[in-house]
C-alpha cells in the first residue's frame, strides 16, 4: 500500500473525520520522482471540539507515527472542527526553499 494511503486509513481509524484529504506535495520538494515525503492533511472532526490546534495535531501525529518514524518528512497539517470547518478557508502550502540542495550550496561570502 502507498504511504498516501496508509495515511488515510489511519487517520480515518484513528479519528473517524467528517472530511479527510491527504495531498501528496513530494513533487513540490526537493527529492527523487515518485517521492512519497511531504503531505498536506486536511481533517475535520468532532473530535477537535474544544482542544487547542497543538492537541490536534499530537491527536494525528499520534495516527499516523510509524509513518512519521519510517519514511515521511513532513506533514502540513490543517486540523478544524466541524464549526471551524463552516468559516475554514484552507491556505495553500509554501514553496519549497529548496532542502538539501540548498544545504551544499556554499554560504555567501
């Protein structure tokens, strides 16, 4: 199973949300074709009631840890309630500075 995929089943077991996209955003970094790195999620659920966006987001990096330990580099997460979600206007993700292409440039003089 792709790891975009693990990604949701375990958000979607995990959390149970009323809405769930899990974006693969690997292509917008600095790594290999195919790359399978950097995602956006985007998860509503009741579940985020009344905690503060910190707890959350512990409440999917909880989820989605083996992931997190094994592979994915990086996870833009955008976590709402269902009332949030109603007003919710979802940003789009920065562009990459470049990673580690950019870390063996040599520094400016």
């Amino acid at each position: 199973m792709i790891v975009q995929e693990r990604l949701r089943r375990k958000i979607e077991t995990a959390l149970h949300p009323m809405h769930l996209e899990v974006i693969n955003e690997s292509d917008g970094h600095n790594v290999p074709p195919g790359s399978e790195t950097h995602f956006k999620v985007v998860v509503v659920c009741r579940a985020f009631t009344g905690k503060p966006r910190i707890a959350q987001h512990r409440m999917v990096f909880q989820a989605v840890k083996e992931e997190m330990e094994s592979g994915v580099h990086a996870l833009a997460l955008h976590t709402y309630s269902e009332d949030a979600w109603a007003k919710a206007l979802v940003p789009d993700s920065p562009r990459c500075l470049g990673g580690k292409a950019r870390e063996s440039e040599p520094l400016p003089s």
